[in-house]
C-alpha cells in the first residue's frame, strides 16, 4: 500500500481510502499528493480485492485547487518526485482523473473547500456526498486563469449547461445546497459525517457483483455522448457477457437460497 507525505493510504474492507493530507494549505495539490493519487488509482486498478475507492480530504477540508509553488518541488523528495513526472509527463493528468478513469467506482467525500482543482477532480468521481458546509467552485477566471482540469468538458456534461456556463464564466463559490441542487453532488450530510455517509455506500457497492459493477460503470461513461442506437448496441456487448460468468451464477444461487452472494470475480 502507498502513499505520499501529502497523500495517506488505507484499506477499509474492500474499500480504499484515499486522503488528500495536506491540511495546513486546505490540501492545495502538491507534486507528491498528485503522485500519491496516480500511484493510488494503479492500486486500484490492479488489486482485485478492492471494490471502490473514496477519495476525501484532511483536516475539514477537501482540495483548493492547485499549489504551484508546491508542483516545483523542493530539496531530494521534490527531485524524486520531479524525477517520476518526467518519466510520465502525463502523470499529473492522470492523478487529477482527467485522463485516467478508475475501473472502480470512486466515492468522494467532501468536507470544507472543494474549489478550483478541487472542484475539477471531483467530477472525474462517481458519486458525491458533501457536508452541508462545504464549498464548491471553479475560481480560475476571477485570477485570469483557465479552468484546464477538464471543467470546460465534463462540467457541461454533468450538469445543466446554464449551470455549468455560471460556474465557470462567474468563478464564484457555491454552497452544498447549491451544489445538490444544479446535481453537482448526490449527498448533503451534516459536517463532519462525509466520509463515514461515503463508506456506506462503498459497502452497498462493494456488496454487489463486482464484473457487474466495474462493467456497469463502464457502459454508462462508454455510451454517453452516443446515439441511442449505438449505446443500446455497445451496451449490449458490454453487458451479455456478464450473465455468463461464475458470479452471476452465484447471484442467482444467492437470491433462490434467500442469503447473501459470495462473489469471486469469476
């Protein structure tokens, strides 16, 4: 299991908690919590026994965006990591999910400030639950700055464009409530209780058929921006096979004998 001095790692289950850690700068992302992520979804993707991960922050809050001064590095750690972006110049999209999607689903769990690069990740997340609290936004243009997380792309995809275009032309900050309403997030939750309303519903995940989830999320990204036709088409690819593995197998078996499944991704 990994992690970085900004970037802590645990298992909870079959589920793998990822916590941005930096606290005393709101978790503005560093090189070594970019690095920690990217090695954090690996992980994921290669360990069969995790079945969804959740993504939070330290220290009541969850990310404020981007610490250029951190990127630079600093002293023997700073090379090192340096030394792991230029083996893989894409390693910081990949971290941020703008160019990697988990094969798990990833659950974030926000607490406090979520703005700017913070607001960018969690649209590259699955299901959101926030405390009633926090605060989301993409700030980049009040600082004449360009949201390039992938904002322009995914926001207007995610939720209604009216909605998306105010949060990015405005760069103003958006409260939980405002948040749940435009369908930027699914939960609001009292402060404080994010990660544990998010380690829910990692359990509910983690209780069904893995193929099933892991091919269920992929169809739904895989056919959005398709026609009607063509999604039912490659729907239909993607899912048929799962009716014919061990797991599916064991999911009848489970219901006709009225207990839970035992699934073996098989």
């Amino acid at each position: 299991m990994g992690g970085t001095e900004h970037l802590t790692v645990q298992r909870e289950g079959a589920t793998l908690v990822l916590t941005l850690n930096r606290p005393e700068a709101k978790n503005a992302l560093s090189l070594p919590m970019l690095v920690g992520l990217y090695d954090g979804w690996a992980e994921a993707d290669e360990d069969d026994t995790i079945r969804s991960i959740v993504l939070t922050g330290a220290g009541g809050a969850f990310c404020a965006g981007m610490d250029l001064k951190a990127l630079a590095g600093d002293g023997m750690a700073g090379q090192h990591y340096r030394d792991r972006l230029k083996a893989d110049p894409d390693l910081h999209w990949k971290a941020m999910l703008r160019h990697h999607r988990p094969r798990k689903p990833v659950i974030a769990a926000v607490e406090g400030y979520c703005v700017a690069g913070g607001t960018e990740i969690l649209q590259g997340t699955d299901i959101r639950v926030a405390g009633e609290s926090a605060t989301f936004g993409l700030f980049e243009v009040r600082r004449g700055l360009f949201p390039i997380g992938g904002s322009t792309v995914r926001l207007q995809r995610q939720i209604p464009r009216t909605h998306a275009l105010e949060m990015l032309l405005t760069g103003r900050p958006y409260s939980a409530e405002e948040a749940a309403a435009i369908g930027l997030i699914g939960h609001v939750v009292p402060d404080g209780t994010a990660l544990a309303r998010a380690l829910e519903i990692a359990e509910q995940v983690n209780a069904c058929g893995p193929l099933a989830v892991e091919a269920v999320k992929a169809s739904v990204y895989e056919t959005g921006e398709m026609t009607e036709t063509d999604g039912l088409a490659a729907e239909l690819a993607r899912g048929w096979p799962v009716f014919d593995t061990a797991d599916a197998k064991e999911g009848a078996r489970a219901f006709a004998e009225k207990r839970p499944p035992i699934y073996k991704r098989a």
